[in-house]
C-alpha cells in the first residue's frame, strides 16, 4: 500500500501587541525616520504587524500554534514522534538547543520524538514540510508537528526605514499524519547561495560577541525581482510533478512578503484574486510563520475544505524557494 502524508490539523498564534503603520510611523518620527502609512501600503501592502513581548521566545509563539493544530487534529502531545521548527530566529540564537527541543520540553511530549529545526529563512515553512512528508512517506515517522515560529522584530534595525516596517512576528503550525489517501501531492525545494548576500543577518558569533551585524540586511528591489520569477516557476513545477493546472488549484497560499510579489505570481498562474489567501496586511512578514499563519486563516474561517487543492509557495533569504502542492 502507497503510504501518503496528510495535513490533518492547523494553528496559530500572534502575539498581543499589535502595531498599526500609524503607530510604527510615529515612533519612527521621534527618530528622525521618515516614511508614511501610504508608503508602506502603496509599496508593501502591509498595514499592521504584531510584535512579541521581551520575555516571549519564538519556542512560546510555537508552542501556541502547535497546541491549537494538535487539538484540530485529536492528538496528544504524546503521539507526535518527530518535530521539525523552521525558523530565522531561534530561542538560542545562533547557538543551540534547536527550538524544536524546547517546543518538545514545553509541550511535555516526554518520549523521546525525534526534534529539530530547519534554516531556510522565508522559505522554511515549506522546506520542513517538505522534510516531513519525505520521513512519512518513508515509514519513518507517523505524526509529525511542523511549525514555523519567528520574532522577527528582535532582528530589525529600526534605524533601516526600507526594512524594520515589512517584518512582524508569529507562528503558524501543521500537524502531518501518515495516510492512505494523497494528501502533499507534490513539492520542490530549491536555492542559489550565489545570492546569500541579498537577504541576510550578516553577523557570527566570535569570542562571546557577536562580529559583524545582528541585524536584518536586505537589498529590497533585488530580492523582489528574484522572487517574482522563481515563485513563478516553482509553481508551474510543482504543479507538473503533480499533474496539475493551475486551474486545478482551490487555494493559493504564498509567503507573505509583499502583496505587489504575491498578484505577480497569482496573475502569472492565470489565478484570480479571489483565490489567494492574503494575510499580509494584518501580519506583515512573518518569514517562515507567513504561510501557515495564512493556512490556518483560511482553514478556521471556512474558506479551505476538506479535499481542496492548496497550493503554497515560499521564498527568502540564502536564496531560497519552494513549493507544495497539497490536498487537504
Ligand atoms: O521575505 C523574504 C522575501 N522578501 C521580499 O520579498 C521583499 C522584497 N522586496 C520588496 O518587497 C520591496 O523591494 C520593498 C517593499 C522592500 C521596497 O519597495 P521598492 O518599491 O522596491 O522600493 P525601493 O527599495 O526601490 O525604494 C524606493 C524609495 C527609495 O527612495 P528613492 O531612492 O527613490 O528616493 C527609498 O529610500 O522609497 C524609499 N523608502 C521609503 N520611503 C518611505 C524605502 N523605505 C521607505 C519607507 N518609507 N519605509
């Protein structure tokens, strides 16, 4: 018998705080920064972002997200034998414990899963799905929790007007079980580290300090020229590994980056609009949060079904990109 993986449940979780571009604008006034809500939604679409509290760590937001996906799904903590975070900005920075194992530790799984994270910046949600449904489809593991978790906001220069207003924090969560009928139905990963430079915290631990910056970089318009072709492609693969047309596809859920990047792509796909779910102008950027803090939207609103087609799609830093196609 085939065996398949299946998403069977969702969650997410975003901080209290909540900042409007009125809100960010003003404190970026008292600086001397100058930019404007219109700028910010004219070029980015985003008009609000949320910002953790000091003593959150993206293991808390990702503990909040996996407990509402394990209670969609009807499993215990217990049940999970492998976690797999993607995330930009772990507990231990730059260091370890992975913040899979500290999800583990405040989930209270106690037995022995397997846990780890995956670096693939905006693209790592789909990177760790990815890794997940090649373990199931493997035999070797059955349930498996997979979360992107990011505090974005502890990485933002807020002297750096064309960056610190894109970036929020959050975290989105999936639980993927081993199944007998399709569920990830396709998926491709790619990078190009001949452009890590674009997009990147270009800084490294040395004698107890951090040498360099630890501090987001990024070259906006190079990035936003990148994305829009690989996004493109990446699709039109993964959706001929499946034997599919985008006509085919109910949901499109992209990395919510820019809502200018995700109509290219969508227009691209000859998808409508009204098939995109779009998250951006509440959530900001996430990076590896964005796609299932999307997903979960869509799913606890109504809008995703069981037995639709969604197709989501990823892009960051490293340069990074990927897709999956899944049937829900
Ligand atoms: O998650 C990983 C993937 N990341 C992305 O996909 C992000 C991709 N890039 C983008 O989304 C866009 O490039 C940005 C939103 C970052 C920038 O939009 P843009 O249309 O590419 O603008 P730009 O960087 O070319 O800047 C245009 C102007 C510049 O002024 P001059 O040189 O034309 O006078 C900037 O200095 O806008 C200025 N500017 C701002 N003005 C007001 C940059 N940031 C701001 C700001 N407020 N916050």
């Amino acid at each position: 018998m085939t065996l398949y993986s299946k998403i069977i449940g969702t969650g997410s979780y975003l901080p209290q705080q909540r900042v409007t571009n009125a809100d960010l604008t003003a404190q970026l006034a008292a600086k001397g920064i100058d930019t404007s809500d219109e700028w910010i939604v004219s070029r980015s679409g985003i008009s609000a972002r949320h910002y953790a509290a000091p003593d959150e760590l993206s293991s808390d937001l990702a503990v909040a997200a996996a407990r509402q996906a394990l209670a969609m799904a009807d499993k215990q903590p217990h049940e999970i034998d492998l976690v797999i975070v993607a995330s930009s900005t772990p507990d231990y920075y730059g260091s370890f414990p992975s913040t899979a194992c500290i999800v583990q530790r405040k989930l209270g799984m106690g037995n022995g899963s397997a846990a780890f994270d995956v670096q693939a910046v905006c693209s790592g949600f789909i990177y760790a799905v990815s890794v997940a449904d090649a373990f199931i489809k493997a035999g070797a593991h059955k349930n498996v929790l997979v979360i992107g978790a990011e505090v974005f906001s502890r990485i933002l220069n807020f002297e750096d007007r064309g960056t610190c207003v894109l970036f929020g924090d959050g975290a989105g969560a999936v639980v993927m079980s081993a199944s007998d009928t399709p569920g990830i139905l396709a998926s491709k990963l790619h990078a190009d580290g001949s452009y890590a430079d674009i997009l990147s915290v270009p800084g490294n631990l040395a004698n107890g300090a951090i040498a360099g910056s630890a501090f987001l970089y990024m070259d906006g318009p190079a990035v936003f020229k990148l994305a829009v072709t690989v996004l493109e492609q990446v699709a039109t693969e993964v959706l001929e590994a499946a034997g599919m047309s985008a006509g085919q596809v109910d949901w499109l859920v992209p990395h919510q980056a820019n809502i200018r990047i995700m109509k290219s792509t969508a227009r691209k796909l000859g998808l409508p609009m009204e098939k995109m779910v779009v998250t951006v102008d509440q959530h900001g950027n996430t990076s590896a949060a964005s796609i299932p803090l999307a997903l979960d939207a869509a799913v606890r609103d109504g809008r995703i079904q069981p037995g639709h087609t969604v197709l989501m799609e990823g892009v960051g830093g490293g340069f990074t990109w990927g897709a999956v196609l899944a049937r829900m």
